[in-house]
C-alpha cells in the first residue's frame, strides 16, 4: 500500500481521540536537535488535511483484535485496514516538521496482534524519532492496556505526556461493550505511570540528568452518550481519577454512532451540547474548587443543557448569594458566575487600593452580565429582581445552545492537500 492511503486511512481513524490540549512542558531548542515544546505551544491537533495544525494525529494502525461495539476500528467493521511501520511513520513525521506543517506528534493505535506486540511498536516509532532524527518537541503516545510495565515504562522516557483510554464510565458497561477490555488492565497502567512520574520527579531533585518520564503527565477519555450513566456518575469518576491517578485532563468524547448494533442506543445526533457541559464542570473541579456532589445534588444527576454548570450551581444555591466583592475570601468570588481566575485576582488586589463600585468593576475588564445578580458593592445590588430565582433562571439561560443548528464541524470532507505531498 502507498504510504499517502496509509496516511489518508490512519489519519481519518484517529478523528475520535480527543486529546487535544496544550503541551504542559517547557524544553527550549538543544544545539544538535530539532523541535522544542512550550507550555501553550501546542494548542490544537487535526489531521493531515492541509490546514494550519499543530501535531500529526495518527493511528499506528487501525487492525484491531477487540470488537468494541462503539469503535469505528472494530475487528468485525467492514473498513479499509493499514499499518505503519516505525520508519515509515517516523520519517513522515519529521517530513511534515521539517515542511512547517505541525510541531509534534500524537500517537494512538488499535490492538494488532496483542498489546504488547503494538506497545513495542509505539516504542520503537518514538525511539526513531528521538534517536535517529533528534527530534526534541512534543510527543503524545498512548499507553496501551495489558501491555508490560517494562514497555510501557521504556516508552514514557520518550514521550511528554501519554494517556490511557478508560472510554466508558463503569465496569458494567465496559463488560457490555467491550468484553476483550477489562478495568484492571485499563486502571493498572495509569497507577505505574501516576507511580513513575513521582518517582522520576524525586530522583530530579537529587540528579539533575536523572532520566525524565512523562513531563506534562497522563490523560485519558471518556466516551458520553454510549451508555446510561449520568453526568453525576461521570463527573464523579472524572474527581477521582484527578485524585487518585494525580492525571492532568479527562477528556469527553460525544457518543458518533458508528454501529447499528442493538447494545447501542440510536442517537440521531452526537450530544456534543452535554459533552460541552461536562469540559465547563471539569474545569469547575480543576480550577474553581468545586466538588462533583456540590454540582449536581438531589434529584437532578444531569446538568442542564441550556445553563452552563456555574449558573446551575449559583441558582440551585442562592442562600449563598449575593457576596460582598470588598469582603468576600478569593474562594468565594471563584464561585459567582462571571466572575473567572483572572477576575477574582484583580478584585482581591484592587479592593486593597480602592472603595470598588459596580463601574469601577467594568473599568477592571469584569463581566458584569452575570455575575450581577450574585454580588453587592459596597452593600449595594445592582438589580432589583436578584430575590427572585425564577428570573434569574430566565436571565441566565442559554436559548441558543439549544438550537437543532448545534453541531460539529468536520475537518474530513475536503480534499487533503499533505496527501499531494506523496502523490
């Protein structure tokens, strides 16, 4: 097969990884090497279609021994089959670096053979590229499940960041979906990598050339909408798997029907609008100091599509509410809707210096669309109507993420201009 339908097949099998996420690591250039990695340097990952990209997302190979019923690279699918071999796929990735046309790499693969037998694989791919083509930017590789430790170790010395797809959100749908995965085999590679990462950070302290591991951390994604659990259940999930295997991101993939078999639910459409509400509620565990049972309590164990989580929260609890902006602790102003990271930090600094009133928090760049009906300003409120909680739910709500419009855009029906490279 030509190496331009082999990038054509794998190239459009690695559309349903959802990883795509700043580097988290900063490396500069070394004299002798290609590539570095920024922090925020790498912001976006497509695939190979001739627009403005950040990595090559790619499957090593779609050939698949599971047959997960949700996988579009199931072994019992009808569908063109490819497979790289390391240098090919190495020397296509720093073809397209050294043309400008990405910065790093993102690497998945389906099961050939058996897990240890794609795991060497991937390892042997990451080691060509670092070795022989010196390249020093970002690589994203996935752990596979079942493979040995020592594979999977040896690999994440030369990655940046790697991940491990748990894909479905309870061990009863795992088993109904896909019966060849387990969750021990799922939850026992991030414990070894959570383990080597900490270990390798200790011995940094002590050597200062001790052997890096996986810098920018661990990831892994959530399928949404394949089976029956809630927001709640996975939201909840999410916590702990930040708390326990200390991962960097969980990503939300919405359910794309890509089989008619009778174990999966038939959706007319993916639920991107509750994938969209899931990234707004992580991102509330992550950097606002919410708790998963605080988001979502009594009854109601799904979050509502036409509010996004904070205002939820806010109208579900406005006892709390208001909060006096030149009182009220940086933790408490986290949690008024509107007001982000960013705005509680001018609030505390500038209250320090100032008597702050409603225009003098407009002068300081703050959103007052929403965070108006949750504050006071020196004892004063800026609406009248902020007793009543039917309004505020009126006001708060977001009719147009509600629309039949809402729907994702695709980057794979247009002709793919890095092909024309290999032609």
């Amino acid at each position: 097969m030509e190496l331009a339908d082999k990038l054509r097949i794998l190239a459009d099998s690695a559309k349903y990884d959802v990883a795509c996420t700043s580097s988290g690591i900063d490396r500069k250039g070394e004299k002798g090497k290609i590539g570095s990695a920024a922090s925020a340097g790498i912001c976006h990952s497509f695939s190979a279609d001739g627009r403005c990209i950040s990595l090559l997302k790619v499957l090593l190979t779609n050939v698949c021994i599971y047959d997960c019923k949700y996988c579009n690279n199931r072994k019992s699918n009808d569908i063109e089959r490819a497979i790289f071999s390391p240098d090919e796929l190495a020397e296509l990735m720093i073809n397209f670096y050294k043309r400008n046309y990405i910065e790093g790499l993102f690497l998945s693969s389906a099961i050939v053979k058996n897990p240890d037998y794609t795991m060497e694989l991937l390892y042997k791919t990451l080691f060509i590229i670092r070795t022989k083509y010196n390249f020093n930017g970002y690589i994203h590789v996935k752990a596979i499940p079942g493979a040995d430790d020592y594979l999977i170790l040896k690999t994440g010395q030369l990655a940046d960041r790697m991940s491990v797809n748990i894909e479905l959100p309870s061990e009863s749908s795992l088993m109904k979906l896909a019966p060849d995965k387990t969750k021990h085999n799922i939850l026992e590679p991030m414990k070894l990598i959570k383990n080597q990462i900490t270990e390798t950070k200790n011995e940094i302290m002590l050597y200062k050339h001790a052997t890096n591991f996986v810098p920018a951390g661990q990831s892994t994604q959530l399928i949404v909408g394949a089976t029956p659990e809630s927001d709640k259940k996975i939201i909840t999930l999410s916590e702990n798997l930040y708390s326990k295997y200390k991962l960097k991101r969980v990503f939300y993939s919405a359910y794309i029907p890509v089989s008619k078999d009778p174990l999966l639910p038939k959706v007319k459409n993916p639920p991107l609008l509750r994938e969209h509400r899931l990234y707004q509620a992580d991102w509330l565990l992550r950097y606002y100091d919410f708790k998963a049972e605080d988001l979502l309590k009594g009854e109601n164990d799904n979050f509502d599509l036409a509010m996004d989580p904070k205002c939820q929260w806010a109208v579900n609890n406005y006892h709390l509410f208001p909060v006096e902006v030149l009182k009220a602790d940086y933790t408490v102003l986290l949690k008024v809707p509107g007001i982000g990271v960013q705005s509680a930090r001018k609030i505390v600094k500038a209250r320090r210096t100032s008597l702050l009133d409603f225009d003098g928090l407009k002068k300081l760049g703050i959103s007052l669309k929403r965070a108006k009906y949750f504050i006071t300003c020196n004892g004063k409120i800026h609406s009248k109507y902020i007793s009543n909680e039917a309004f505020l739910y009126n006001a708060l709500v977001d009719k147009s993420k509600l629309q039949p419009s809402f729907e994702q855009l695709s980057l794979f029906e247009t002709n793919n201009l890095l092909l024309e490279q290999f032609r």
